[in-house]
C-alpha cells in the first residue's frame, strides 16, 4: 500500500501498488511523484520503489497532436454517477449484487482498519460522542435523534468511503452530512423513523395499549406486566419479519444519498431493491461485522471505541462492491 503526494500538497491514499500503476498510466503521476509505503514515514519517489521502476508510462502523442503532460495529481475519474428510476439503477447494479462476497468485505475492513487505526479510532469516535451529546440534551435531543440520525450518519459513511478509495480525508469531513446533503440526508432518516413507527404502531400496538392501561391502574409498587394472548403474540412475532427486513434493506439509503446525490425515496428503494438480491448475505455480514466491532466489549467495554470501526468499514465495503457503478 502507498500513499502519493500530489502536486496540490495532499495525501492521496494509501492505495494498492495497482492503483497507482493505474495513476501513472493515466497521466496523474509519474516517477518523480513523491510517495511513501503505508507503514513508513519516508518520502521517495515512486521511481525509487522496486515496485514501479518499470512502470508504464503514458502513450506518446502521435504527430500533429499536442504532448501529453502530467496535471497536478488528482486520483482518476470514476464511473459515471447512477440516475434513473430505481428499478432502473437496480437493474443497473444486479450483477454487482450477483458477485457479492462478504468474507471479501470483512478481510478488507480488517486491512483498511490496519493501515488506518489512529484517524479511523479516533475520528468515529469523535462522530459518535458528538452524535450521543446531541442527542442527549433535552427535548432538543429527541429533534436530533428523530432529524440528525441521517445527517451524522452520512457524514461517517462519507469518510469511510473517502478511505476506501483513497481519497483524502480529514476531520470535518465526518461532518461532511451537514454541509452536502443536509435535507436530503434529513428526509431520508426521518422516512426511516416514521416507517418504522407505522409499523411498531401496527404489530406492537396491543402491547403498548396494554401496557399504558396497565399503569393507569397500578402504583411502582405494585404493577403487573399485562397477559397477552397467544394471538397478540403471535402478531407480534410476525412484526419482527418486517422490522429486520427493512433495517437490513434500507441499511446503505444514506451513502447512496452522499456519494451518489440520489433523493430520499429513490436511495431508499434502490438500496432495498438492490441488497434484497443478497439479503440474506448482507444480514450474515451485519452480524459477522457486529461481532468484530464488539469484541472491543471485552475488557471493560473501552475496547469497543478500537473497534467499531470494523463494522463501519465492512459496511462501507459492501456498499462499493453493490452499489458503485463499475467503469
């Protein structure tokens, strides 16, 4: 892995040796670009490394055509961004979605993780305490858990995908949900929270009532959790399906409103459509990152805070292999 230094000053990585290859090609850098390895410190230009010193060079210009010159490095355009109806971008994306392998998301989580430990540790963890102390204040905290959910969790996907592919990342931009898709990012979380209360409303609804009306009646002292039949409960069953389904489908909506620009509603249904494909591979890869992310549980808890970043880059790593469009 090697991390490029453009011409504009910025850290451009780390990326893979064929990444960088692909750079030189291109035309966005050239052997006298100064690089260093993941896991050192040193700059060296990329014709120092044993890696590159055959490396392609871009194809002269024929005659009567202009020179082809090096601009400041700037990493290489990607596939064109996705538009259309949702069942047009799903269909778009099905044989990414045919392709899907989550043991490949979570060993490339685990190196992402590796050669990224300090910012990914530190900067999630600066998101989430900002996140739980805005939530946390009253009365406003229930505005930002019911409005800002989306916003800060854009602001974390966008940052993970940034590391991802390479592209130069820093603090503000974990906030980056607030400043380019702050309504959108809004909608579609508060979408989310009321679908997911219609549906608590209609499988859960005799508990609550059930409830409310026992307490009514009851003193701390002496109150009773309410009987259910065997109806009630059975109904209720039935409403986890719908509630799983969903939180799984609709897991990826807020990078898909980030990285792509698409509407509340078209992200929603795209990422549904799309992960419905392989639901039950994402809903296995769900559990495998959440294990890893709460392995930090051991020892106090406060190991929890070095990997939760494990799942985030799971996560986000699924989200490239099924929803970014390939060239």
């Amino acid at each position: 892995m090697f991390t490029i230094l453009g011409a504009d000053g910025k850290e451009y990585g780390p990326v893979a040796e064929a990444k960088v290859k692909e750079w030189i090609l291109g035309g966005r850098a050239n052997l006298a670009t100064k690089a260093r390895r993941a896991d050192g410190t040193v700059w060296q230009t990329l014709g120092d490394f044993p890696e590159f010193g055959g490396a392609p060079t871009p194809t002269p210009a024929g005659p009567g055509e202009p020179p082809v010159t090096a601009p400041a490095f700037a990493p290489a355009a990607g596939p064109a961004p996705l538009a259309g109806t949702p069942a047009e971008i799903s269909a778009r994306l099905a044989g990414q979605a045919a392709a899907f392998d989550l043991f490949s998301c979570l060993s490339r989580s685990f190196e992402l993780w590796k050669s990224n430990f300090l910012p990914l540790v530190g900067i999630t963890l600066l998101a989430l305490i900002v996140q739980f102390v805005a939530n946390m204040i009253p009365l406003v905290g229930f505005i930002c858990s019911l409005l800002l959910t989306g916003v800060f969790t854009g602001g974390i996907y966008y940052f993970y995908i940034g590391k991802i592919r390479g592209e130069p990342r820093d603090v503000g931009d974990v906030f980056a949900g607030f400043s380019k898709a702050f309504v959108p990012l809004m909608l579609t979380g508060l979408i989310l929270n009321v679908v997911s209360f219609v549906v608590m409303a209609v499988f859960f609804g005799p508990l609550f009532i059930a409830l409310f009306q026992a307490g009514l009646s009851a003193t701390p002292e002496n109150f009773e959790m309410p009987v259910m039949s065997g109806l009630a409960l059975g109904w209720m069953a039935v409403g986890v399906i719908p509630m799983v389904y969903l939180s799984v489908s609709w897991i990826l909506a807020y990078a898909l409103v980030i990285d792509q620009g698409l509407s509340p509603w078209t992200a929603l249904e795209v990422s549904r459509r799309v992960i419905t494909r392989r639901w039950f591979s994402m809903f296995f890869l769900l559990i495998c990152a959440g294990i890893l992310g709460m392995l930090g549980l051991i020892g106090l808890g406060i190991g929890v805070v070095f990997t939760i970043p494990l799942f985030f880059g799971a996560l986000l790593y699924a989200y490239e292999d099924l929803f970014r469009p390939q060239a």
